[in-house]
C-alpha cells in the first residue's frame, strides 16, 4: 500500500531545514547499505554526527508523530532514525529491497514501512523520481517539498539517476503494531469509515458498532 501524504513539513520547518542544509557534512551513502545493496548505491548521505543533521531528524521526527494521517495508516511503535541522502547529477540508486531488521544492540527494530519525505522542490532537479515495484507495476514518485510517501519496506524500489540539479529527501522507517501491511490497509479502511460515521451519524448503533470492530481488531493484530 502505498500513501502519499501532503505537507507534512510546514514552510517555516522546511526553511530550517533548508538553513542546516548549507552547514551539513556529506559522506558516501554506501556505508548503510546493505551487502547485497552496496553495489547500486551512489549517493551522499548527512554525516549523522553532525549538528545539522541532529536538528533535521529532531524536526522531521517529530511531525511524523504528530501528524494524524502517518499515525492512522502505519501504527508506528517504533521510528528510526532519518537518513539524509542527496542524489546529484549522475548519482543513483538500483533495484534494492530493504533490510528487514534494522538498527543494533538494544535499538533494534522490524523495518515495516518505508518513507521517504522529499526536501528538495520537484522543479529544482530532473531524474531522481522514487520507483516502487507493486503487484500492478512500477509506480514513480516525485513529491513536493515537505511531503512524504510511504510504502512497505518489503517492496522492490529504486531511485531513478539524477539528470540536473539536486534531490535531498530524508528516509526513514518504521515499525508497525500491526505489521502485515494488508491488515493495515484495511484498518486504515474501517477508520476512515468509522470517522465518517461519527462526523454523520454519531449516535447510532452501526457507528458503536463500527468502532468496537476497529478496536478488536487492532487488539487481535498489534504486537507491541
């Protein structure tokens, strides 16, 4: 399943952002790649030790949870933390899945959902769209600034090569309570009914009823 969520950065948070862009250090992307991913990565990614980078992940973090459509569609338990990546003219990423566990130690995570809050203005750069492997095809992804896909980790995805300009985007991942992504497209289906039936009908039995469904199935599906 795979969302689109608009404006989820603020202008004023996406201009700070852009004001710790200019101070960031830039190292090579290969170091978190995967083994089996290594070969078909060529990018830069914010050096983590730096106080830019501290400040974008705290930013771009924090809206994540507190943004009702990312927490409606992903149940997040868990968040990791962003990986600040810029593609630059030539620069690419190939065909690569994901690793299904992420993290070290006691920070360990199950990498569910994917998501990608592009940073750069669509219009800024050509090439770099995200394409994402579904059951019906390539899908290609070129977002506005601030906004954000996700997408099961599990899927198949590249980032197309960068023709002009410059793509920065932020990615990180999530574990869900509920972790198949099915049994959370259709809980995402019953609270967008439920939350229509409240708007409309609040008091009537198939609303009660309806929300008592919702919940028993979350307390059937989460793992927490």
């Amino acid at each position: 399943m795979l969302n689109s969520i608009p404006r989820v950065l603020t202008d004023p948070e996406l201009s700070a952002i852009n004001e710790h862009l200019q101070s960031a250090r830039w190292i090579s992307g290969k170091h978190s790649a995967g083994k089996h991913a290594v070969q078909g990565k060529s990018n830069e990614e914010m050096d983590q030790s730096c106080d830019s980078w501290s400040q974008i992940n705290r930013i771009v973090a924090n809206r994540l949870y507190q943004h009702p459509q990312f927490q409606r569609l992903s149940l997040p338990v868990k968040l990791s933390a962003a990986f600040v990546s810029r593609y630059r003219r030539g620069m690419a990423y190939g065909p690569h899945i994901d690793d299904p566990v992420m993290g070290a130690g006691n920070s360990l995570y199950r990498a569910d959902i994917a998501i990608t809050v592009f940073l750069s203005d669509p219009d800024s750069y050509t090439g770099g769209e995200l394409s994402i492997n579904t059951p019906y095809g390539a899908t290609t992804v070129k977002l506005d600034a601030g906004s954000a896909i996700t997408y099961p980790a599990a899927s198949l995805h590249e980032v197309l090569a960068v023709e002009n300009g410059e793509r920065i985007a932020c990615v990180m991942w999530a574990q869900s309570m509920v972790r198949d992504a099915q049994q959370r497209e259709i809980l995402a289906d019953l609270d967008d009914a439920r939350q229509a039936l409240r708007q409309a009908t609040p008091q009537a039995q198939i609303t009660a009823t309806l929300d008592r469904s919702y919940s028993n199935l979350v307390r059937m599906w989460a793992e927490v």
